[in-house]
C-alpha cells in the first residue's frame, strides 16, 4: 500500500512541476518540460498496480535500477558543477544557447554575465563566443553573445565567433581551432547543471587543460534541467 501511494504522489508533483514551469515562464512548452507530463501519467500507472500483481517484482527492479543510475549519474553532475578553477585561463570559451530572434535566453544571459564577470577580473583574457543559428533565431548565437559583450565595453579584438555550431560538441570542436594551441588553459562558460558534460566532451575532443567556469540557472527549471543532463550524460557515455 505505501509504494502505491509513493508512486501516485510522485505521478502528481510531476504534474505539478510541469504546471510550475508553465505558470513561471508563462507558455506550455519549453526545454524537456513535456517530459514531465510523461513522468506524471507513468507514475500514476504504476501506482495502481495491485500490490498482488505479477508485476510488482519486475517493477521494483526497474525503478531501483533506475534509482541507482540516476542517482550515480546526479553525483557525477553536481561534482562538475563545483570542479573549482585551480589556474587562470587564457581564453574562454562561452557555449552557446537558445536567442529568440534576436534576444538572449536567461540561460544564456548568466553564462555572458560570468565571462563578462571573468573579463573584469582579468582583462587578459579572450573570448570565444560559439553558436550557430537555428530554428526561432534570427542571429546567430555567436552574434547575439557579441553584441551583449560589446555593449558592456569588452573590445572587439578580445571576442572570436565561432558561429557554425549547433550542438555541444560541435561548440568545442570548432572553437578549438581558435587556439594558439592546445596547450592554453581553456575555461568553458556553460551552466552549472551542464559543466560536466562540456568538461568531459573538450577532454575527449582534445583539450589538454581546460576547467569548467560554471554559472547558474533559473531557479524553477534547475530541476528539469539536471533530469535532462541525466539523459544528455548517458547519451554521451554510450557513445563513446
């Protein structure tokens, strides 16, 4: 009886946090949001199985399965986020995310405001801004960084576009070519839940030292966005 009732209240926060982030960002839509509603009717399927049912067995080992990994998959996440900047970097590379045609997403804006942050505290540095352009965007991404960093006085000759991207990898792939080489200690600017992943995929691609330089997220999507960059990790893991 308790699981059942564990697992319905779990079918029914993840409705309602689909309906927070709704609510909060005032549309239906947005970054892996529907994955929630998903979770919400799974949940509640299970937990209306009958506690005398064939299926119980199987369905508790599934979901500790699937508890062990996820959690396994989150220390992993969480240890990149506070991986800490032991040296200075001589260049910085900012990921690119979502512009809605030409306006910066809050994502995107904390990860300029920490390179921007960086630059202020060391004028040294260069900046590679990386993003392509995609669907909804009327810029690249690359452009709308640069246009955010300029206005704030960072002069031109300190910012490198990289505009072709359109993934992660393909950001720190093509920004690599923008080093003196590949021996600079390189920063990369993303948000703390995905610091990990983009640590992990420049020391696969060849980065010899680079360091995450994290920053925050909005506050109602951190959730979502740590149970995306479960999927997004594994995906990178099993790809290798």
């Amino acid at each position: 009886m308790l699981w059942q009732i564990v697992l319905t209240a779990a079918g029914i926060l993840c409705l309602a946090y689909y309906g927070l982030i709704c609510a909060v960002l005032r549309k239906w839509s947005t970054t892996f949001s529907r994955f929630w509603i998903a979770a919400g009717i799974l949940f509640g399927i299970c937990g209306q199985v009958p506690e005398n049912s064939g299926a119980r067995r199987p369905l508790f080992c599934f979901l500790a399965c699937s508890a062990i990994l996820f959690i396994y998959t989150q220390i992993r996440i969480i240890q990149g986020m506070y991986a800490g900047i032991t040296d200075r970097c001589s260049v910085l590379i900012v990921l690119g995310a979502h512009v809605e045609g030409r306006q910066i997403s809050e994502s995107l804006r904390r990860r300029l405001a920490r390179s921007y942050q960086y630059y202020i505290d060391d004028p040294n540095v260069r900046i590679i801004v990386s993003g392509g352009k995609g669907k909804g965007e009327d810029i690249t991404e690359a452009e709308a960084m640069k246009d955010y960093l300029l206005q704030r006085g960072v002069p031109e000759e300190k910012i490198l576009c990289e505009d072709r991207s359109t993934t992660t990898k393909e950001n720190l792939l093509y920004s690599f070519r923008y080093l003196r080489s590949s021996k600079e200690t390189v920063g990369i600017v993303t948000n703390n839940f995905h610091a990990y992943r983009a640590f992990a995929l420049a020391r696969r691609l060849g980065y010899e030292r680079v360091l995450p330089v994290p920053c925050g997220c909005p506050p109602v999507l951190f959730v979502n966005y740590m149970v995306r960059e479960f999927f997004a990790v594994w995906k990178m893991w099993l790809s290798r």
